[in-house]
C-alpha cells in the first residue's frame, strides 16, 4: 500500500473518530491517537508483504 494511500486511510478514520467523538478527547489525546493508527497501518503492511499459500496455517491454533 502508497504511503499516500496509508495517509488517506489514517485521515478517514481520524474523521469517522472526531464525527462520533467530538469533545471526548483533548488535542494532545487525538495527536495519540493517529500515532496509534500510523503504527497500526505500518504493521498491516508488513504483515502485507507477507505472501500466503492457501494452505498456511495459523502461527498458533487455540485449543480450549
């Protein structure tokens, strides 16, 4: 995914947050927030790059 793509989606879910949230969190709590989601995204790429087969199991497989 284009840095610009990622940037994109961090912004509209930073917008869909202030639309439900408006006054719940302070400006340093939003600056929080989008690092958060900065981190969240750089992760979900990595994890991208990864390719899978079909087969691929899990890393784990809980058994209760």
């Amino acid at each position: 995914m284009s840095e610009e793509r990622v940037d994109g989606e961090i912004e509209r879910r930073l917008a869909g947050l202030r639309e439900r949230f408006p006054e719940r969190f302070t400006q340093p709590q939003w600056q929080e927030i989008r690092e958060d989601l900065e981190q969240l995204a750089k992760a979900a790429a990595t994890l991208r790059r990864r390719p899978l087969g079909n087969a691929d199991e899990p890393d784990f497989i809980f058994v209760p």
